[in-house]
C-alpha cells in the first residue's frame, strides 16, 4: 500500500472517499505540462465543482508537491459557482513527484485529486557507434554510448538501411534493432544483411522531451570481420630439427577454422613469469608460416606467450588475444667474470680458503649452477684435477706443493664459463697508507686510505664484525677495480651499534701488497654508565663531591659534558653542568642537617647516561661552637667594663660617684723640697719678703687658676680666697699648670699652706684654710676657726698676730696644729727645730 505524501490516505482509503456519497468528482487538477525539462516551472489549476453540496460554501484548497505544502495558490470563484485554485511552481527540481489538491476535512487533510510530474532532460546524442561482423554467429553486432542519464525514460533504436553508392542514397529499410532495456548494443541477423554492400546505420535516441540521433555510419558487414584467434601450442621434438639456441623459443598454432578462407596477419606478446614486466610485441608473423621461433629471451626463464590475427590485406578487426601459454628457454654457458680473493692459513701454508663473486657481463648471464676450482699438472697433458666442487662462493682446499695456481669456472647445463686464474703469490708489492674508516649511517661505513706508488691495479676490501666476535667465515668482501680509487662506501652487511674490522688490500700485476687493517665503529652509542659519585668533605652548608671518570670505550661517543644534580627535602632541584674534564665540585649554600640527593649524568654527542644517587646530610653546629660564640661575647662585655672603669678612674675630673681621699701614707709632701731659689722669692704682700710654700684647698670642680696678685693693702683677709685658687708645686710665683704631683691622683686636697724660707731666719708660718673634706679617719679634727691667726707684719718685720675674726675665712696659727703637716720635713726653717 502506497501513501500519498502526508496525506496518510492509502489508494484503498482514496477509492473509498472517490465512492457515491463521498468526495467523488468534486475536485480535478489540470496541469500545463506532466513532463518539463529538470528546474523549469509549472503551472497547475484545482476546480471543485458546485454540486459538491456537503463542502463547505467556500471550501479552502491546499497544494502539496510530495509532502511539502506549497504556498502560493490562488483561490477565486468562477462565474458557474466553481472553486478555482491555479498555483505555478518556480523551479521543479525533482524528477519524479506527485502534486495534490487538498482540502480540509474534519480533523484530516482529504485529497481531491492528484497528478504524477516528471523532470528530466532530453536524449544526448548518442557517440561512439562502431559495429564488426562476427563470422562465428554471422551476425553484425554494433555499440555505442548512449551520453549522460536523462532521468526520463528514453528508449533507443538502431536503424539501418542498404545501399549502393557511399550511403547517399537510402535502398531498403533494414529492420529496426532494439536492444533490451539498460544495453546499448545490438545484433542485425546474418538475414537482414547484404554482405559485400555497404550499408548506412544509426542510433535514435527518444523520450518525452525530444529525440536525437547519431552520426550516420556507412559500412560493407565484410569490412568489419572480427576474426577468432588461433591456437598457441608448442611444437613437437623432432629428430632431424636442431635443438632451440639459448634464449630462443620454439612454437606454433592452429588458425581459426572458419577463417582459413580469409587473408589475415598475426602477432605476438610475451613476457616474462618473473617480476612485473610488461608484455613485448612481435610481428607481424609470417602469413603462410605457422610455427615461429622466438629468440632474444632470457636463459632458462619461463615465459607466457599470446597470439591475435586481423584480416589482411582488407579491412577488418583484430581478433582477441588467444588463450596463454607458458614455455621455458634453455639455459646458456654462464657469462660472467669471477672476482677471487684467497687466504692461507697461519699454521698450514699449503691449506688455501679462496673466495669468489660472480660479476655479470650481460644482462642475462645464464644461470648458475655451481662452481669448480681446479688444477692442471705440468707433467700430464690435458689432465684437470678437481680440487673443489661447490655451490657457494668459498671453498677451502689443500694445494698440491707443485701447484702454484689453479682455474676456477662457473658452470650449468648448457656448459662454462670462461676459467679465471687464481695466481698464489707472496705479498711484494708496497702498502696503502693512513687507512682510516668512519661511518656514514648506522648502515654505511667509509673506507678511504692513501695509494701506494706505484698505483695498484686494483683493491680487494673485506669487512666482518670486529672482536670478540670476530670470524673469518662471517667476513664480507669485493673487489674494487679501480687502482686509482681512494676510498669506497660500505653499504652490505652492516648493522648499527657494531664493531667492525676492515682490511684493505692492494693488488699489483702477478703480486699484491700487504693486508692493512683498521677498526670503526657503524653507529657510536652513548656512554654505557656514568662515573660513581664520591663525599670527600662536607660541612654545615657545603659539601665536596669527586668522581673517578671512565675509561674510554670503544663505540662510545667522547664524553662532551658532565651535569650534576641534587635535590632537597622540599624536592626543590638544582643543577650546575661541567666540563667533560671536571673530577670533582664542591656544593654550595645548601642546609645545616639537611638531606639531599645527588646524581651526576654524563652526555655526549649520542645520548646521555646518569650515575646512582648520592644521598648525604649536612653537618648540625655543635656546642662547644656555641660556648665558644658565647665566651667570646662575655670576653668582649668584660673588657668594656674594664675599659669604662678604667676611664672612670682615671679621669681627671672628680669622679662624681664618690669623693677623691687622699693617703697620707703615700703622700709626696714628707719628701717635698722647694726649689725656689731665695732671688725668687715670692713677696707676701704685707707680710715683708718671707718665702711661701703653698698648700691649696679645691673643691670637686676644677677652678682655672688666675696669677695671685699682690697689693699694698693692710687687710689681709682677701688673702685665704686668692689661695684657694691656686695649686703652686715649684715655684711659688707661677701659675698652676704645671704637672699633678707623683702621689698617683688628680684631685688632690690641700688643707694649708706653709710659709717659710730657708734663707729666713725667722720662724715659718702657715696660713690654714677651711675645708669641708675631712681629714683622715681617727685623726683630729682640724682646727676651728677661731684657733686660726692672723700674720700680720709690725714694723720691726716681726709678726704680730691679730685678733681673731669670725668673719674671715682663713686664720694662722701654730704649726702643729695641723696633723697632716707631721710628717713634712722642712729643710732650712731652723726656726721649726722644736717642730
């Protein structure tokens, strides 16, 4: 059951609603054309008619194309109360489709009437039309293309007709061939044709857009034969015929029966089973001739044969390419040349290994079966004594001790080569020089080397894996023909990452050179393992590391650099690289009583390898560093307080923490003597010319001390004030600025001063001034005041003592009253003896 588009309506249902009492007839669809060209518009009309009473008075009509609804329509009302709806479609781009007229009905969309619409393109013009005449059905067969699809149905017809001339004038019709429907080709019966007469055929194309014809093709059915192929077979032994050359083939074949009667030529292709060669073509073969030998081919290869003939010398076809067959060439003598190269070996002489290549001379040498080294001895004529028969490319034998070469050949079953000599000679020709060999690739190694002089004929190289797995049956060899070649390229058997051993050889006319020898490496690698790591020294924040680096190694690139590597606790990681030369380094800033790891890696131009870790701790300070850190700084606090008290004690102000004693026991005065010449004299004023010993009271601030001055006046009492401003040691009549006293102190407490001479004859006098330090512990106290006189001058020049003041400040009196003057020794006061 079909369905129409969406309007999910079966034909069923469709037919039902087309029933009496349904919508039967009340809608028709006209359109301008069913079948249109492919994209070009259309026009279509809708009319419902009036009798349908049950529609609604003005009924909506839809427009659907496939299961699109299609916009667009018109609807209008005729003057015969029809419903019209004409709609035009732009651009019908489907080929095939099916256009509704709908209406609304009920809850369902109901069709009215429907049209199916086709697109497409008229018929090309069909190309290509050949025809042949095949002899075996009797029968002309004739093909062409038909051009692109026209998505329309398009039918073809072949058309024929006879004639007498070049087909300008049309004779009898022939019967039209039809072919079946997808073929375009077709067969006219042997009935319908006229054979030796030509005959105008084309092919009409049509369909519903137009129709289209081929060019006319004028031809006589017998112009046209497509023969059979013959029949390739080989051809029977015979006694009496030669045997078949190296490389050629001999065959024939059987022509195609119902063409003998017909003039025809042949070819031939053949290639070779081997390989992916392409057929080669001979011919044309001999007309009358039906059996061919074929040379020129490979020795003792197959082959695969084919064979095709066309009528000739008349029009025709060729035929088909007969079915294969396969033949084989008999083998050929070996034509090669034979490098050889032979060994002695050390502890027999006379046992020879001779080794040889096979060198092509032509393109196809012959096959070889095996090979034969022999000897002719000088005393037997004609007599060859074998001395190895083999099928590889070595052989190892004993020479006889007469022998002094031997011929080797390469042989099959056609015969020999050519036999190459094989001379033993000793080494008497000079040496290569500065052999050297490098590697290329990891699959290639250069040789290059020095020629001798003179230059060699020639050079045989051999190669092989160098110790320990060196072998003598495993070497690789050639021979380089070139005496004047200075190097050469090893590309066979050669393995990366190997050692080898290569031994250059050069040869001269009936002799050779010495073997010269050297070792190289294809592919060099990266160094096996790197040097061990070693502590020599560590500390709190460093710590030395040393290495012992490896010796080299062969197939080992030199080392290039070295990197070291440590990491903390904190897997924090650092690294520092070093020349390739470095035995050791010494880490910096590092932790006290951390942990690290360290590995050391060594590179070189192939790679790189790392060490085994390392892993140390770094020292933890010690105590008696820090009993030392802190006696030195109790040291240091100890001498700035000694240097503080010894500044304060030494001090020549008065120290202000307590007052300055003095020690009477030590005291300077008891061994004091005057200097004071008696022309020097200080002059008293008032009191005549009596020498003066001065002894001053200063009190805890230093006072300058200012000249004493001497006046007329006859009061005295301004005298105690002037003397306590001055300190005179020596001479009395200077200023005190003189050097402190030998008693060891700078505040020094005078109590008096002593009046005297030594030139006087008169008794010594004091003058007493008051004082507020005190004298010495347990002693008496000093004097009051009022026990204090006054010296005063009469005028006799003798002293006459006053009455005493409370008013002034300092008073004379007796000597002894004063304790601290006990101990001092007067020299020249005589007056003073009782003192």
């Amino acid at each position: 059951m079909a369905r129409l588009g969406n309007c999910s309506l079966t034909w069923a249902a469709l037919i039902i609603l087309l029933l009496p009492g349904s919508l039967e007839e009340c809608g028709h669809i006209s359109v301008s054309a069913p079948i249109v060209h492919l994209g070009d518009p259309i026009t279509a009309s809708c009319i419902i008619k009036q009798n349908c009473s049950h529609l609604d008075p003005e009924p909506q009509i839809l427009w659907r194309l496939g299961a699109e609804l299609q916009p667009g329509g018109r609807q209008q009302r005729l003057s015969d109360g029809t419903q019209e709806s004409i709609i035009t479609l732009p651009h019908l781009n489907h080929t095939q489709a099916f256009l509704s007229c709908c209406l609304n009905w009920g809850n369902s969309l109901q069709i009215l009437d429907q049209v199916e619409l086709r697109a497409g393109y008229p018929p090309a013009i069909p190309h290509n039309l050949s025809c042949l005449m095949n002899l075996t059905t009797s029968s002309l067969i004739c093909q062409w293309e038909p051009g692109p699809e026209t998505h329309l149905p398009t039918s073809f017809t072949l058309k024929s007709f006879k004639s007498r001339g070049n087909c300008q004038t049309q004779g009898d019709s022939i019967l039209d061939c039809v072919p079946k429907d997808g073929q375009s080709h077709c067969c006219i019966p042997r009935k319908h044709l006229l054979l030796y007469q030509n005959m105008g055929i084309w092919v009409q194309a049509e369909n519903a857009l137009g129709t289209s014809m081929s060019p006319q093709l004028c031809l006589d059915p017998m112009d046209v034969v497509k023969l059979e192929p013959p029949m390739l077979r080989t051809m029977d032994p015979s006694p009496e015929a030669a045997p078949p050359q190296a490389g050629c083939l001999q065959l024939c074949w059987e022509p195609w029966q119902p063409g003998l009667h017909i003039n025809q030529k042949c070819e031939l292709r053949h290639k070779p089973q081997r390989g992916e060669a392409s057929w080669a073509l001979v011919g044309p073969l001999p007309l009358e001739a039906l059996q061919y030998e074929l040379c020129g081919l490979l020795p003792a290869t197959a082959y695969t044969l084919q064979i095709r003939c066309i009528r000739w010398p008349l029009p025709g076809h060729w035929s088909d390419w007969s079915p294969s067959l396969e033949l084989r060439t008999t083998e050929r003598a070996p034509t090669v040349r034979l490098d050889t190269w032979w060994r002695q070996r050390q502890l027999d002489p006379r046992t020879v290994q001779l080794f040889w290549k096979p060198v092509p001379l032509e393109e196809d040498s012959g096959r070889i079966q095996g090979y034969v080294v022999s000897w002719r001895p000088s005393g037997q004529a004609g007599a060859i004594l074998p001395l190895c028969n083999t099928t590889e490319l070595s052989c190892t034998f004993h020479l006889p001790s007469e022998a002094q070469e031997v011929a080797l050949v390469a042989y099959n079953s056609a015969g020999t080569s050519r036999p190459t000599p094989v001379v033993f000679s000793e080494s008497r020709g000079p040496a290569l020089t500065r052999l050297h060999a490098m590697a290329r690739d990891p699959h290639s190694l250069w040789v290059g080397w020095e020629p001798p002089n003179p230059w060699p004929q020639g050079y045989v190289i051999e190669w092989g894996l160098g110790p320990p797995s060196a072998s003598n049956s495993n070497k690789t060899w050639r021979m380089e023909q070139n005496g004047r070649a200075t190097g050469f390229l090893l590309k066979e058997n050669i393995r990366p990452f190997q050692l080898y051993e290569i031994i250059v050889t050069p040869l001269y006319q009936d002799t050779m050179g010495p073997s010269q020898h050297v070792y190289a490496y294809s592919q060099e690698m990266a160094p096996s393992h790197a040097p061990e790591l070693h502590l020599k020294h560590i500390g709190k924040t460093w710590a030395q590391l040393e290495w012992v680096p490896e010796p080299p190694e062969l197939g080992k690139s030199p080392l290039t650099h070295y990197t070291i590597f440590w990491t903390n606790a904190q897997n924090q990681s650092f690294s520092a690289i070093l020349n390739a030369s470095s035995r050791g380094f010494v880490l910096h800033g590092l932790e006290p009583a951390s942990l690290y790891h360290i590995h050391l890696m060594a590179a070189s131009q192939a790679g790189a390898t790392n060490s085994t870790v390392l892993t140390l701790m770094t020292l933890t300070p010690e105590g008696s560093e820090l009993h030392i850190i802190l006696g030195l700084f109790g040291l240091l606090l100890l001498l700035t307080c000694l240097c503080g008290t010894a500044w304060l004690c030494c001090s020549p102000k008065k120290n202000p923490l307590w007052p300055s004693v003095p020690d009477p026991a030590h005291s300077s005065l008891g061994s004091w003597v005057p200097t004071i010449m008696e022309e020097d004299a200080f002059q008293l004023p008032g009191l005549g010319t009596p020498p003066i010993t001065k002894l001053t009271v200063l009190e805890e601030d230093e006072k300058k001390p200012v000249p004493w001055e001497s006046h007329n006046s006859s009061e005295t009492c301004g005298l105690p004030t002037l003397v306590q401003t001055y300190v005179l040691q020596g001479d009395p009549r200077a200023v005190s600025t003189q050097p402190q006293s030998q008693s060891g102190t700078s505040d020094q407490v005078l109590y008096g001063q002593l009046l005297g001479s030594p030139t006087s004859p008169g008794p010594g006098h004091y003058l007493r001034c008051d004082s507020t330090q005190p004298l010495l512990a347990g002693l008496t106290p000093s004097p009051k005041s009022y026990e204090n006189l006054w010296f005063q001058a009469s005028p006799l020049g003798t002293l006459v003592t006053p009455a005493p003041s409370q008013e002034d400040d300092c008073v004379f009196g007796p000597l002894l009253n004063f304790p601290l003057l006990q101990g001092i020794r007067v020299h020249g006061m005589e007056a003073l003896g009782s003192f």
